[in-house]
C-alpha cells in the first residue's frame, strides 16, 4: 500500500504541480485584477507582482477504497476514488488576498458497485462530481482592528471539534458555504460570526439555499482551557417551519498532573424548532500518560416525547456516533452514545480504537453497539496512508454493518 500510493501521487503530484505553477499566476492576476488591484502606476505594478510571487498553488490528492457489508443490502458496496483538489492562494495586496480551488471526485478502475452511482447497493456517500470548492476574497488589513479578519466569498467553516459546524472533510467531496465571515481576537478573547446564503454539501443532493446567521465567542482565560459560547440560527430557504435555531457552552480544558495530563470536555446546548425543543449534553474525561490517551465520555441528543430530536444539520457527524454512519439523523426517541477510546503513536504510526454503546434517550431501546479502529502514516512531508475500519452490531436501530476504508493522501 505505501509503494503503491507513493509511487502514484508521485507521478500524478509532478503533472499537475507543473500545470499548477504554469497557470496560477494567469488565474490570480484575472482574480485580483476584479478587485481593481491592476494598476497603472509603477509602484502599483510592483505591489502587484509581489501578490502573485508570495502566492502559492492548492494541491491535495487523495485515492481511496471503500468497501461497505451490510445485513440491510443484498449486495456490498465497493468504491475505488480520486478527489482532486486544484487551486491558488495568492499574497496579500492592500491588505486582500484572494484564493480559488477546484475540486474533482472521479471512479478509478470503473469500482463503481455503490449507491448513487448504482441501485441496488449501499450508500458510499462520493458520487462522481466536479465544482468550485472555494472562491474567496479575504481582508486582514486593518491598523484600527488589529486581530480582525473579514472574508467573503465561498470558503471552508469550522467552528471548535465540527459537531456543529464543520466541512465533513472525510467525504471526498467535502462541505462548503457561501457568505460572510468576520473573524476577531485579541489577548484570550475572540469573536466569529457568519451569515450564509448556501450550503455546498458534500453530495449535490445536500446543496441548500439558506438563511444562516452563525455565531461562535471563545475565552481561553478559563482554568486549564477555554470556554464558548454560540448560537447558529438556521433556515432552509423556501422551506416551510425549517428554522432551527440552537445556543450552547463549551469547556474544554487539561490540566498537567505530574506524569499525567488530565482532559475534561463538557458541553451543554438547547434547539429550538418548530415541532418543539431538545437539549445536548456532552461529557468527557481522559487522560494522557507515556504517549497513550484514553477517554470515557457519553453524548446525548436529546428527544422531545419521542416526536423529534436533536439534529446537527451542519455538522461533521462522521466524526461521531461511531464511524459507520449509523446515525446521520438522529432518530425521534433521541440518542445516547456511551464510548471509551485509546490513541496512542508508534513507530511512526497513528493508531486509535473507538468502542461505542448506543441506546435510545427516550424510551428503553438498546440500538447497537459499535466498533472503530484505525491506523496511518505519514510519509514524508507530504503524504500519508491509512487503514480504518468499522463494525455496527445492530439491536433495536438499522442492520449489522462493516466498513473497511484503505487510502492514500497527497498534500501540498
């Protein structure tokens, strides 16, 4: 696997970082020239020319196998993918910047046995789509504001661990939205808030004209951590009673005993939606001892009399409720995730095991049971490969199911 992948985005990482550094400067020069930052005087030229040079090209390939074995299908799924991501970063010029990037998801080898692309099959979750990732005009100039960062345009959120906002960055087409951003800190202090008028999903059916206003404070000042506030106020755009408005705290901090670093998580928010209200609840203890992390921690997504639940429709939800991606949407009687994890580095290798034990919040469904592993590697500066795997044991929710991902990354 290393070989083969190394040897591959070699090859493929050479073409298209010799195209990428022919054609860049051609799309900056197009992109800051809208701005109005062409000028004429010589002074300006320069300037000009400096943005270009302090730019640098956006490359990022990762191939990826995806085999799914599930109780629910008659057939497994097999997906072979590349996603490609292509673009460019320029300097900074009166105090602006601007960056674009390309993203291209494509089937290898014709490994196409998965829903969307064919019926029948279980859902692996990257169709064959090619779009404009990004696009933005970022300002960070200002002397009165020091600290302030305002960007506009499409561009990548991600607020905190991503449970309610995030890129769902394990997709291969990942999320995106279009809007305003402004971003301020000072001392231990500081402020992000966003208006957004779509979601770029990370598959074209999850793409939504919306009205959100987003916003996320952070104090670093507290005890062993920091502690934030937000509140993200959602509506899908010509949607009847599709506002979801939801206020929540975070702590999360570590306090350093001697040989061992203690970790405390602690999270607590409200939704509000039409049909009712519901509350979250997280709580997580670990500790870290001679390169080894474990943590026990239990999250809740409250139900509401069993009609509905807590919902994160912005979230990165792969990263939780277990890596088989059981609980997307959370079902109506709530969930209540109980799961203990060991991280450790060796040899080089990231390893991590993940075991989960689900249960229904209201009621006394006992849905499943869950469990995660997973290896990788760095190679290099700029790659990486990996293996992950997961394993649903279904009880009261959804059938038994088996994940197995083999992939290899190319960063620069």
């Amino acid at each position: 696997m290393p070989d083969f992948s190394t040897s591959l985005f070699f090859i493929l990482g050479r073409y298209i970082e010799e195209m990428t550094m022919k054609y860049s400067a051609i799309a900056a020069g197009v992109i800051l020239s809208t701005l109005g930052f062409s000028g004429t005087a010589h002074a300006e030229d320069d300037a000009f020319i400096t943005a270009l040079k302090e730019g640098k090209p956006l490359l990022n390939l990762r191939l990826r196998h995806e085999e799914v074995d599930s109780d629910g299908a008659a057939e497994d799924a097999q997906a072979l993918t590349l996603r490609t991501r292509l673009g460019y970063q320029s300097g900074t010029l009166h105090g602006f910047d601007v960056m674009g990037e390309f993203e291209d998801t494509r089937i290898v080898g014709q490994v196409d046995n998965y829903a969307p692309e064919q019926a029948g099959y279980p859902v692996i979750a990257d169709p064959e789509v090619t779009e404009l990732n990004r696009a933005a005009v970022r300002y960070t100039g200002s002397d009165a504001l020091d600290g302030l960062v305002a960007t506009y345009g499409r561009q990548r959120i991600i607020y905190d661990n991503a449970r309610f906002v995030g890129n769902v960055g394990w997709r291969q087409d990942e999320q995106t939205f279009d809007g305003a951003k402004v971003d301020y800190g000072t001392g231990d202090f500081s402020l992000s808030a966003a208006y957004l008028t779509q979601v770029n999903g990370f598959t074209p059916k999850f793409d939504a004209n919306v009205s959100n206003t987003l916003f996320n404070a952070s104090w670093a000042g507290m005890p062993g951590g920091s502690l934030t506030a937000y509140g993200y106020l959602l509506e899908t755009d010509n949607v009847p009673d599709s506002d979801n408005d939801t206020y929540g705290l975070r702590y999360a901090g570590a306090f350093d005993l001697d040989a061992v670093k203690l970790l405390v998580t602690l999270e607590g928010a409200q939704q509000e939606v039409e049909a009712g209200d519901t509350e979250y609840y997280f709580a997580e203890v670990g500790a870290e001892m001679a390169g080894v992390t474990v943590k026990v921690a239990q999250e809740v997504l409250g139900s509401d009399d069993g009609q509905i639940a807590f919902q994160t429709p912005l979230a990165t939800k792969h990263a939780f409720n277990g890596w088989a991606d059981q609980f997307l949407v959370t079902p109506a009687d709530g969930l209540k995730d109980s799961f203990v994890s060991v991280g450790t580095k060796l040899a080089g290798f990231k390893l991590a095991a993940v075991y989960h034990d689900f249960q229904a919040d209201e009621g006394s469904s006992d849905y499943g049971t869950e469990t995660n592993l997973l290896v990788a590697r760095p190679i290099g500066k700029h790659y990486v490969v990996g293996l992950k795997y997961a394993d649903y044991s279904a009880d009261d929710f959804g059938a038994d199911t088996q994940k197995l991902w083999a992939w290899a990354e190319l960063k620069l």
